[in-house]
C-alpha cells in the first residue's frame, strides 16, 4: 500500500514539475499602465506612427476610450466614433454657431477630450471623464496622438508637431496632473454608509452585489464600474458640482472634507464586484 502511494506521489510530483517547467518557457505577459507619449517622442513620429499611437491609446476590447466608445458595432455607453473624421466637420460648424468663433474639425475633437462637457451628443449625458485625469492619465501628446487616430476615421489628419493645445487648457493640465500625485485617503466602511444609507445613492445609481446582481435606480448613470472610469479629482467634481439639474447640488455644503472622501474611496472600490 505504502508502495502503490509513493507511486501516487511521484506521479503527481512529475506532473506538477512539467507544468512548472513548461509556464516558464511561456513568455509572461502583465499589464501596466499606459507610457505617456513624450513632448520629444511626439515631435520625431510620422504620421503613420502617430496614427497607430494613437489606436493604441484609445484602446479595445474595454481598455481606456473603448469602455465607452466603439468604431463599429452598436454604440456603446457614449456615441460610436465611427466616421467621426467626417462627422467632426459638421460638429465643429454646431460649435461655431453655439460659442460665436470658429472651430476647425480638430479643434472641435480636441476640445471633446479635454472639456467633454461643453458639447454633448443629443441623447448622451455628461459622464465622460477628463481624460488628462486619472484613472486615464493622458498626456497632452496623447490626446493629440488620439485626434489624429479619430481624424483618420473618415476625415482628413491634420494634427502635426506644430499642433499646440491653449494655454488655459495646458495650465489645467499641469494643475490635475499635480493634484493627482495627491492621494485621497478615507474610511471605505464609512463611505459605504454614507453612499448606501445616509445619502442614499441607490435611488438614481446602480451598483452591483457580490454575487452580479444590479440594484438600484436607472434615473443616473451606472456607478458599478465608476472605479475605472472616474479618479478621485474627477468624483470629487462630480458629487460637488454635478452637471445638469438631476443630481442633488447640496453635497458641497452638505458634507465634510472627510465624509467627501471616505465617499470617494468607495466609489474609487466600485468595479464591477
């Protein structure tokens, strides 16, 4: 008997060896954040390169501007940007006749990714994050490299070297990108309370249970997932100075700096579990 389980043993043990030795011989693969496209990097692409650049960038199969945006297929949680080289031309024309000066299709998909909330496609609320902003993080090389990709969809590219975002727009960045290094530390039991019980959230948001279920209101936007789209900076906007009249607009006053984030440590949680 003692024989027959050494045997057992040793068997298993081999087998145990060869899957080790053959997960070594696999090229391991991690994921890490995106590598922000450099002012020096930028100025040296072709426009091949800088189209594929931004293709990766903008991400598929769920990853950064494809969570939301699709090229093909049905639209997704924002409008389907296939064609939006084309349609950015008439976009831009909307634009000039709301604000009063010119806008050129570029500039027009410049300013949908760094102040997406001054233009929303009919049918569509302002739930697009900045994506200078965490969690995406881009660099203003980035979304250039982006437009490009957009502008190739169907239209002319246009975005060059000499391709300069406004310094307002600049000086916003820098200031996210400082407050972003920033961590917001609070109570997640805490802000758990305050989302489910106090301010009680789940009557316009949905979140979901630990076994998949969704629960909650449909009037606002689905927060099960907010953790990935939204960084700290972003909810904190949100919740003091939500956009549109839906949203209760007395957070602000209504809550303490650390109520805010212990808050906003929770949402940061929500990701899909």
């Amino acid at each position: 008997m003692n024989k027959v389980a050494a045997q057992i043993l040793g068997f298993f043990f081999a087998v145990v060896g060869l899957f080790v030795l053959i997960s070594q011989l696999i090229p391991q693969v991690s994921s890490h954040p995106q590598k922000a496209l450099s002012p020096e990097e930028f100025a040296q692409m072709t426009t091949e390169q800088l189209l594929a650049k931004g293709q990766e960038v903008f991400g598929t199969s769920g990853i950064r501007c494809s969570q939301c945006h699709q090229i093909e297929g049905a639209p997704g949680r924002g409008p389907n940007l296939g064609g939006i080289g084309a349609k950015a031309a008439s976009r831009a024309q909307e634009r000039a006749a709301a604000t009063g000066r010119k806008f050129t299709p570029e500039e027009y998909l410049l300013e949908s990714l760094v102040k997406p909330e001054a233009y929303l496609v009919k049918g569509y609320s302002a739930i697009m994050p900045q994506v200078y902003k965490s969690p995406m993080n881009l660099s203003e090389e980035d979304i250039k490299a982006v437009v490009a990709y957009l502008e190739s969809l169907g239209g002319q590219v246009t975005v060059s070297s000499k391709t300069r975002l406004p310094e307002d727009w600049r000086a916003e960045i820098a200031a996210a990108k400082k407050a972003a290094a920033e961590p917001v530390t609070g109570d997640l039991a805490n802000g758990k309370r305050l989302f489910y019980d106090k301010l009680r959230c789940l009557a316009c948001h949905q979140t979901t249970t630990a076994d998949g279920k969704a629960i909650g209101g449909v009037l606002g936007p689905d927060l099960s997932r907010v953790g990935e789209i939204r960084g700290p900076e972003s909810l904190k906007t949100i919740i003091t100075n939500p956009p549109g009249d839906i949203m209760p607009k007395h957070y602000r006053e209504n809550l303490s700096e650390q109520e805010l984030n212990d808050l906003v440590v929770f949402l940061q949680n929500l990701r899909g579990t």
